[in-house]
C-alpha cells in the first residue's frame, strides 16, 4: 500500500546526511519542514531498493508527495493524540540499528560512517521513530479492519481479472510429529550428574559457575542460571512446586519436569512472583531411541497406506506437535516459494494423496524430531479463479479498498492540515 513506503524505510530525516551546504525547506507541513536533503536520502534509497536511478524522471515528486502524506498523517496522529511507548521507540531502534550492522559491516563502521559514537545515533533517532510509530499506530488503527464483502471481491476480480496474473503453485500439508524418547539408561545418567552439582553446590562450588559450565538452558546459563522475576503459571508445575517451597537463598533438591532435571535457588519473592535461578540437564535422547521415533512412524505410515486409518486419525492421537494434531496434523496451505527447504525437499517428491517416509525435523538448535508428512492436495500453477482462489483474490480486494480509503482520508487531511510545496 501506498501509505507504508515510507514506514518501510529508515526514517533518518537530516542528520544521516552530513551537511556541507544550507539546507532548502522543499514543504512545510503543518509544524513539520521537509528539507531537500531528506528528498535526496529518502530518493537514493527507494531507487536503491528497485535498482533504478535516483533521477528517474517524476521520481522526486513521487517520493515527496509520500514524505507529504506521512507528514499530514503524523499530523493528524498528535491531534488524535496516539501515544508510544518508550519501550516501543527502543524496540524499533534496536531493530534499525541491526539494520545498520547488516549494512555497514558493524557498529564501529556505522560510527565512522555518521561521525558520531552509537549513542548519540540512537539518540538522534529517537525522535523520528516516535513519529514514525505515532503514523503507523494510527494507520493501523483506522485501516486494519477494512474488509472486502464478497460482492467487492468479484466485482475486482471481473475488474482487474487480466492483470492478477498467475496463481503460483499451492500445496496443502499435513504431518504427524514423534519426539524420540531418552532411555532408563539415559535418564538415570542425567540424574546422577545434576546430582552431582548438587554435591558440589553443597559443598561450596560457585552455583552461577556450574550453571554456565553445564546447564542445558543456554538463555539462563549465560546469566549464571538467572530466569529472571515470573509470576506463577509460566513454569512447568513440577519446577513452580519445588520453587514455591523455598525461602530466600535456599536451594532445591534435584527436581524433575518434562524437559529434564533443575537445581533451583531462590533469589526472591514478591508475592506471586519469584526470582529464581537454576540448572537444567536435560534429557538427552540417544540412537535407541531416533530409532524407537522413527520406527513408531513407519508403522503409522504402513497403517495409513493399507487403509487402517486416517494421517488425520492418527495425527490427532499420537502427534506430539500440540498445536496441529488437535487439526488432524493440518501445517496448512502454501505456496511452494513459502516452504522453508526441509519441507519442500520431502513435498517436492509427492504427488496428492501421498505419504513421506520418516525424515528429520530439526525445530530449534540442537532440538529434533522426526515426522511423516502428508502431501492432501497440490493446486498446480493456473489463471486466477473466483471460487478455487478466494482467499488469495480477498487478500488483494481488501488491500485495493484499504489504499482507496486511504487516498480519500489524505484527501480529506489536505483539506483540513496546512501543507505547501516550495520547489
């Protein structure tokens, strides 16, 4: 949409460009100026992201009158009095300040680059995000919840049906997700250890220390164990009725919960709160058990194969993917270009109504499973349809209502905000 081009880029405004000549005012906006180098930055950027030239011919209006229109709509937000918060503003610099380190090379280079230390740049940004989020609220607030009606949806279809152009290829899949299980022989080792830390802690070594050295929690290790003040209801029931139970600076006996087994220290209580710190050992499956996981699977498949139940049936009952089995093992319906490369490796080899073989599933770093997927339907690339393209013809239906809306409101703000051009 028209009015995100410039909430997409970094908004610097003067200061990102050093200044060797007096600025020219190019507009005035209500209590806001837009001088020529900002048109200039805001220029160089926008032709850079579409590999064109800067001095493209109606390029310079074009990016003025969108600096115009997100200065009317900054506008209009202080009259509606839309606030940010100050955890908002750091939030969205820390973001651009990433930005920069993926551009320049690093923090030191970005430094060099703007002739001022980190901090002063955060600082100098600080007040061009406030306005950029104050718009964006805003926007989202007004436009979020326009919607097309069906009848809006075909009369754009039938409108704009010769330029929609092709639907890409669709896919709809789902999987059933096994966590290979650690052993008696496993599980007895990962007992002893944290044991054995216990031990230690008793008999004086450093908690912080061993929780860096051998925690499996890797966030809180790096903290000395530290998980920081949480209310009660976050914690696995087991680890919050162990933690509940100790006064202050007291330490836990070895206690079990589904992920493995925690040392635990209570730093402090406020009432439903408590500021805890520990040390996990996790259980940690070994081959037996990838082939336990991967052989409960094939079984699955031979079952599901030879007609002895559904994927749906049996996703529901023993998927150990919480959050789709309870849909029959649904991952949904994507666009080829959409499936991250684990998932097209196995997809790509299906035709509809077929089921993978057991594969790997890695979800996070150094945590796996494995799964079978199933491949429901796949909607070969085609011309853009009503009824089978529904979804995807609102989506664009709703977007073409949303910018005219908007192209009617910045109307109507020009009518009532003082706005002039000085080229």
């Amino acid at each position: 949409m028209k009015y995100k081009i410039l909430s997409l880029l970094l908004v610097l405004n003067s200061f990102a460009i050093p200044q060797e000549v007096l600025d020219k005012i190019v507009a005035v906006v209500d209590n806001e100026i837009i001088l020529r180098s900002e048109l200039k930055f805001q220029m160089s950027i926008f032709a850079a992201q579409r590999g064109i030239d800067p001095e493209t011919s109606g390029l310079e209006n074009q990016i003025l009158n969108s600096m115009i229109e997100e200065k009317l709509a900054y506008a209009q937000s202080e009259l509606d009095s839309i606030t940010i918060s100050d955890e908002e503003i750091e939030q969205r610099i820390d973001y651009q300040i990433q930005v920069f380190q993926q551009q320049y090379g690093s923090i030191k280079k970005i430094e060099e680059i703007y002739g001022m230390r980190i901090e002063r740049i955060k600082r100098e940004l600080r007040d061009d995000v406030r306005k950029n989020l104050m718009v964006q609220k805003m926007q989202q607030t007004k436009f979020a919840s326009v919607e097309s009606s069906r009848r809006e949806v075909k009369e754009f279809f039938n409108t704009y049906k010769d330029s929609i152009g092709m639907i890409p290829e669709k896919l709809t899949i789902y999987h059933i997700f096994r966590n290979p299980k650690a052993g008696e022989r496993i599980i007895k080792k990962s007992r002893n250890l944290t044991q054995a830390l216990l031990d230690s802690i008793k008999a004086g070594a450093d908690f912080g220390k061993l929780a860096k050295k051998y925690s499996d929690d890797p966030v809180s290790a790096s903290q000395n164990g530290d998980l920081g003040f949480v209310k009660r209801g976050i914690f696995y029931p087991e680890f919050e009725a162990a933690a509940f139970a100790l006064g202050k600076g007291e330490i836990s006996d070895v206690v079990k919960s589904p992920v493995g087994f925690h040392i635990i220290q209570m730093l402090e209580r406020r009432g439903e709160a408590i500021h805890t710190r520990h040390i996990l050992i996790k259980f940690k499956p070994d081959d037996d058990a990838d082939l336990d996981a991967i052989q409960f699977l094939s079984d699955l498949r031979d079952s599901i194969v030879n007609d002895k139940g559904t994927l749906k049936y049996y996703a529901k009952k023993y998927s150990e993917d919480k959050e789709t089995a309870a849909f029959g093992g649904s991952l949904g319906t994507f666009y080829l270009n959409q499936l991250d490369k684990n998932l097209l490796d196995i997809v790509s080899k299906l035709k509809s109504g077929e089921i993978s073989f057991p594969r790997r599933l890695e979800y996070a770093p150094g945590t796996y499973g494995y799964h079978i997927v199933y491949l429901e339907e796949r909607v070969p690339k085609h011309p853009a349809e009503l009824d089978g393209d529904y979804k995807e013809l609102k989506k664009l239906a709703d977007e073409y209502k949303k910018q005219k809306e908007y192209e009617q409101w910045i109307k109507d703000l020009k009518e009532s905000i003082y706005w002039e051009i000085r080229i």
